[in-house]
C-alpha cells in the first residue's frame, strides 16, 4: 500500500513546487556528477574528484582544493582549466572584510555552476530546436560548440554567415568575463528590500545568492554579448557601447574588465571566445511548454494569440524565471497576431474574445487597465501538474489519477473518508 506524505506544516497548502523544493541537496549534487561523468571530456576520474569536492563545499580557493582533494596543485588547475571550458566552472574574485585596522583581502574563489551542469542532458533539445531554424551547416556549429564548450572565431572563417546568425539569435554568446570581481555589498545593499505593495510588513524580497551575484557580474555588457564581427576590436566595441545612451556605469566596467584580461595576456587581442547561450535555448523550451499548455487546455487559435504575446513581449523578457510578462494593449497584440500565417486572418474583436477566454480559470493572462500579461508562473505550475497527473495515470491507474486530481485542486489536506466519498 502506497504510503502518503503529510506535510510537517498542515496548514501550508501543498503543491507541486513545494514538493519539488524539498529535493535534497546532495542528490542534487549526485544528479550534477552523473551527468559530468557522462560527458567524455569531464568524465575523468580526477576531474569528477575536484568537481565532487566544489559541489560538497561550495566554492573555494585553489589550495583548499588541492588540501581536500589531496590532488597536486598542477592536477587541480588542470582540472579547473577543463571544467572552465565546458562552462561547468566560473571563478571569481571576492572582497572580504580585513581584520581590525586591516584592509579587506580580495580571494580568488572557484564554484560550480549548477544549472550549466544539468543541462547536458538537454543538448540533443538544444539541436532540435536549432534544426527547426537554421540549416545543417548551423546544427553542426551548435553540436561543436556544445561538445567543446568554448571556441574563437579564428577557425570558423567559412562560417561567418552561420555563426552571424546564431549570434543575431542569441543562440551564442560571448563569453563571460574571466574572473569577475564582488566587491562588499554597502549597506543599502545588503539591506532586505520590501516588496512593492505587499500586505504583511514581514514580506521581504530575498537576497541574492553568491551564485546569482558572480553570474551577473561575469556577464558581459549587451552591447558586447551579442555582437559579432570579423575581426573585433575593443576599441570598436568601446565605441559601441559608449555610444550606446542605454549603456549604464556597470556595462562600462565590465568592458575595463575585458580589456585588462587582454592587457593582462589572459585572452589574445585578436581571440573572442564564443559559447552556447543557455539561458536562450531555456526560455525557448519554457515558451513551447506555455504554448502546449494552452493549445491543450483551450484551443488552436488561443494558442496562436498566447505565441504572438510571446514573440510581443520576448525583447523586454531579461530574466527565465519572471512571473509574468510586461503589459501589451489589444492593439499592439493584434498586429503581432496578423503577422503570423495562423492569425492573418483574425479581427480584433475575435482576438480579444481570445484574451477574454485566455484570462478566464485557469488564467493564463491577467488583465490589468485593458492591459494583458501572460502569466508564466501561472502556466509553468499547470503544465507541471498535467505532467505529474499523466505519470500518477500512467503508472498508478485511473482511480489513482481522480484521487491525486482531487487533492490537487483542493490544495489542502483531505479527510480519508472524504477522499472516498468524492472520488
């Protein structure tokens, strides 16, 4: 007999994110060594012990490295070299606060990158999705750059036009800065922030990891990350950037950043090293789920409006995991409906019978000020509801599937008899 879970808080609604929530950290970290090792080029044994030892104790300096791993200094920077290259790895420099009458010490610090790690397994979803885009000659540009982790741009002169494209795509970016610097937070800073408009005093928007920090440090300035040419310069991408009204003070910085790497000898003046850009390939796939989600719960034609919002709002979308897209008029969704060979067809009045459908239970998108969003979060937790009641069908039985349905959409603990009597 299948046993349940009752949770420790009864009075905390149960849901499928909390469940997810739950997962232990080290089998998070098993999941992140199982798939290095599946990968030829990090499956190395020694490679996996260095991997293992960041993943355990989070990140470190390269002698606390070599003290845990018991490795040789030259085995351990190897190693780093090799999970650098395959994205799995991102150092960092971190100011510390000195002792009393002593000036704060900056370390150099190497952590994992959990996500990079994970979505190994999703490589061949990164090919398909290219494939359905882009000719062969682009796929096999993407499978190298995936299989090698980092190139230049020196060796692909014949595909200048292909790697143009996937550029303009974001399907490539370029690479991070090399070890960005985390300076101490100031006061402000490191002051909990309330949310806007949130009923209880006690409600805080939570601070950023040191993950979260050294990735948006790392990352380069929009001008740069995006922009490909024959043979860049730094000067001309200088120029680019402070010309640029929208470039703020940290996007200039991170330029001073690049140009000491190179000042420095760690990057060649003529070499810009490219890579995969996960994040795009992400919010792709999350977008196709929305989609499916809708086109399942509704219809065809509510599944092309919900993509024309997508392809609307997709420019003002800087993060994957936003909760909601920005606001978009009747109008401006209805010209980005007309543009599609589904949608030409479409008057304004029957798209917005479409939105008024969309925004009814379970809504999609809200609606504010004759104003529509879509509701990411909303959409992601029915999509993985969906998900979960097929696998309980699939695998426990219909009788099974009505009673999880049941306490699903309760959202609350249930008395047995109760379950029976209504199941």
């Amino acid at each position: 007999m299948a046993r349940l879970y009752v949770p420790k808080n009864p009075t905390k609604p149960f849901s499928i994110s909390t469940a997810r929530s739950r997962r232990s950290k080290p089998k998070r970290q098993q999941w992140c060594l199982n798939t290095a090792s599946s990968t030829p080029f990090t499956s190395s044994p020694i490679t996996l012990k260095v991997c293992d030892c960041l993943l355990k104790k989070g990140p470190l300096p390269l002698r606390e490295i070599v003290r845990y791993t018991e490795l040789s200094e030259t085995l351990v920077r190897n190693c780093l070299l090799v999970l650098i290259q395959h994205n799995c790895l991102q150092p960092f420099l971190l100011e510390e606060e000195g002792g009393f009458g002593e000036v704060n010490k900056v370390s150099s610090l190497y952590m994992v990158l959990f996500d990079n790690v994970l979505h190994r397994v999703r490589f061949s979803k990164f090919m398909a999705i290219v494939s359905q885009e882009f000719d062969k000659l682009c796929v096999d540009l993407i499978e190298t750059l995936l299989q090698h982790g980092r190139l230049s741009s020196g060796g692909m002169e014949a595909l200048q036009e292909n790697m143009h494209n996937l550029v303009m795509a974001r399907y490539v970016e370029r690479c991070p800065i090399t070890e960005p610097f985390l300076a101490l937070p100031s006061e402000e800073e490191a002051a909990p922030v309330r949310r806007r408009g949130a009923k209880s005093a006690k409600a805080f928007l939570e601070p950023e990891t040191l993950e979260q920090r050294v990735l948006v440090a790392a990352v380069p300035p929009e001008g740069l990350r995006f922009s490909f040419e024959l043979n860049p310069e730094i000067g001309a991408d200088r120029e680019k950037v402070e010309n640029n009204s929208s470039s703020n003070i940290g996007d200039k910085r991170k330029l001073d950043a690049l140009e000491s790497d190179i000042d420095g000898g760690v990057a060649d003046k003529q070499v810009v090293l490219w890579r995969v850009n996960f994040e795009e390939f992400i919010r792709r796939l999350r977008h196709k789920i929305c989609i499916e989600t809708v086109r399942t719960r509704l219809d065809d034609e509510a599944a092309t409006v919900f993509t024309a919002m997508l392809d609307a709002s997709r420019s003002e979308e800087k993060k994957i995991k936003t909760a909601s897209s920005v606001p978009l008029s009747e109008n401006s969704i209805y010209a980005e409906v007309i543009k599609s060979e589904k949608g030409r067809n479409m008057t304004l009045d029957y798209v917005i019978s479409v939105l008024v459908g969309l925004s009814s239970s379970p809504p999609f998108v809200r609606v504010v000020d004759n104003s529509y969003s879509i509701d990411f979060k909303h959409t992601i937790e029915v999509a993985q509801t969906d998900e979960v009641e097929s696998i309980v069908y699939k695998k426990y039985g219909k009788d099974a599937y009505r009673m999880f349905r049941l306490l699903s959409k309760a959202g609350r603990l249930l008395e047995t008899d109760k379950v029976i009597s209504l199941n």
